[in-house]
C-alpha cells in the first residue's frame, strides 16, 4: 500500500524555525504568515491570562468565605475551587486538573494563587501552628472589596451554585472535601466516557487513583456517594 504521509521537507523546517523567530522571514508571504501567528499567540495569551484572573476571582470569593472557618485550610480550599467550577459548569479548567494524592489538583494555579492575591491587595496569609496542626490563616488587605466588582460581573449567573457549595462544605473537615472531590472526578469520568456507573467501577477508579486512596474504606465511599445523590451533587445531576 502506498504510503499517504507527507514528507517534511528542508523548506518545512526552515518554516517552522522562521514562524518561532529563529529565522527572518524571506518574503513578504512569509511575513504575513509570521504576523499572523503572532497574533494568534498574542490572542491567546490574552484568553489564557483572563481565564486565569477570572479564576482567581473565584478564589476569592471561596477564601472571603470560609478564611474564618477552623476547617479551612490549604487542601480543602483546593478541593473548594474543583468542586465550585465543576458543579457550576464554568469550564475554565478543562485539562488543568491532576491527579494528586490528595484528590484533583491544579498544580500550577494553586502554587500561584496567594501571590495573586497578594498583588492584586485582596488577601495575605499566615502560617498558623498548634502542636503538630498547621494551616494558613488569611486575612484581608486595603482592596479585599474589589474583588466583589469582578465576582459578580463573571459570575452571577453562577452564585447559586457557587454559594450552595460553600454552604454544603463551610463545616466539613479536609478528609469529607477530598473524599467528595475524588469521588466527583471518578464520577464525572464515568459519565464523559460513556461507562455504566456501578459502586464497583467507581471504587475501582478511587482506589487505583493513589495508594493514598487506600486510608478510605469502602463504607465512607458508599457513605460519600449517598451524600452526592442526596445533595443532588453528582455529575449526572447537576
């Protein structure tokens, strides 16, 4: 059978090399297409840069929240973030996150959250320590009110949900907010991979997940997943 795959050729590479600024382009077909890709990148650069900010809103509003709370601290306000975005259909995470021992994780968002924070004036933190327990505690700084301009502007239409989320979880320890959040992304990849949902399919997903998974017994499992249908917190009924 005769092969249909195109040849990269020694123009092909030398395009590639001009279009990523290694080469100055030769013509002005080669300038145009230069220009061009440049204002693709710079456009979504921009997308990238909003989506991230609006994100970062989202985060504020979770910390505004429940920062006073004894149970709120760093993987749970994770575990917060996942869960207001997914549940509230907000698709600004497509991809982004991990799995992590603890439950889904954005690595590179939450790493860079407080220093948003902090620069945009809304929130600091500290490291608070008793004993062997520690957690950050935030507190707001001069600007910690204009974030609420930006909340309501991207995300009215997602209060509701976002609110009731805060609201199920304001009290519930890390341990219950992992459980959920893995359980919710087992859940949703059931549903986006068309598989029959059966108790057996999704603890095979949570176990195989991290040998972290393993200090949850089947009974919190089946215990968690009543909880989501009960709070109508699932994939297929959100």
């Amino acid at each position: 059978m005769k092969s249909t795959n195109k040849k990269f050729t020694l123009h092909d590479f030398e395009k590639g090399l001009m279009l990523a600024g290694y080469l100055s382009p030769k013509n002005t077909s080669e300038v145009e297409e230069r220009n061009i890709l440049e204002e693709h990148d710079k456009a979504n650069a921009k997308v990238k840069k909003e989506i991230y900010f609006k994100r970062a809103v989202l985060a504020a509003e979770i910390v505004n929240e429940l920062k006073d709370e004894i149970t709120f601290g760093r993987v749970k306000f994770q575990k917060m973030v996942y869960l207001c975005e997914n549940v509230a259909h907000m698709k600004l995470s497509v991809d982004r996150y991990k799995k992590f021992a603890a439950g889904p994780f954005d690595s590179k968002f939450m790493h860079s959250i407080n220093s948003e924070f902090k620069k945009q004036k809304w929130f600091d933190f500290e490291i608070i320590k008793d004993g062997n327990f520690s957690k950050p505690q935030y507190f707001e700084l001069e600007k910690s009110d204009k974030y609420k301009e930006y909340y309501f502007r991207y995300f009215s239409e997602h209060d509701e949900s976002i609110q009731r989320v805060i609201y199920l979880f304001r009290k519930e320890k890390t341990r219950f907010a992992e459980l959920i959040a893995t359980l919710f992304f087992c859940w949703k990849e059931i549903v986006d991979e068309k598989e029959i949902f059966s108790f057996e399919l999704i603890c095979e997903k949570f176990y195989t997940w991290a040998e972290e998974k393993k200090k949850f017994t089947k009974e919190e499992i089946s215990r968690g997943i009543s909880w989501m249908e009960i709070k109508q917190l699932t994939p297929r009924s959100i």
